[in-house]
C-alpha cells in the first residue's frame, strides 16, 4: 500500500539510528512508536526536535494520558491511540 502511493517506512534498531535515519531521508511526516519503552521515545524524539521541525505524531497505548501529555510536552505535534 505505501509503495503504490510513493510512501517509504523506516525504522531503526536503537535511538541514534532512527535520528540519522531523519536526517539521511528528511522525511515530511514521522510516526513514533512510544508506547513500550517510552523513556527511550522521549530520547528519539528529543533528538528528531533538536535537527527538525518535520510533524511527528506519537502513537501510545490506549488510555495512556500521562504518556500523551509526555509526548506533547517533548514535542509531538498529535498523539494517536493504537
């Protein structure tokens, strides 16, 4: 489905890899996982937000209103549930 629409998905092994990787493709939109080790997607998105102003929208767990207010607060522009 992405490929017949041109979209291209990504993702990386560890927090460094997923930044480079932003830098390497300057994607127009970013979805970030966040929902199991948040503390580590706070990190990659902090470091999305110190090389980037692409949108980024953080998915979380359901009924997970301090991670939302978390992901806000470190610069995701939405929150979605997954």
């Amino acid at each position: 489905m992405f490929a017949e629409s041109d979209y291209r998905a990504s993702s990386g092994p560890t927090n460094m890899h997923v930044v480079f990787q932003l830098c390497l493709l300057q994607p127009d939109l970013v979805i970030l996982e966040m929902g199991r080790g948040r503390a580590n997607g706070r990190k990659v998105l902090q470091g999305i937000r110190d090389r980037s102003f692409v949108p980024v929208i953080a998915l979380l767990p359901p009924g997970d209103m301090l991670g939302t207010v978390e992901a806000l607060n470190a610069g995701a522009d939405q929150c979605l549930s997954e």
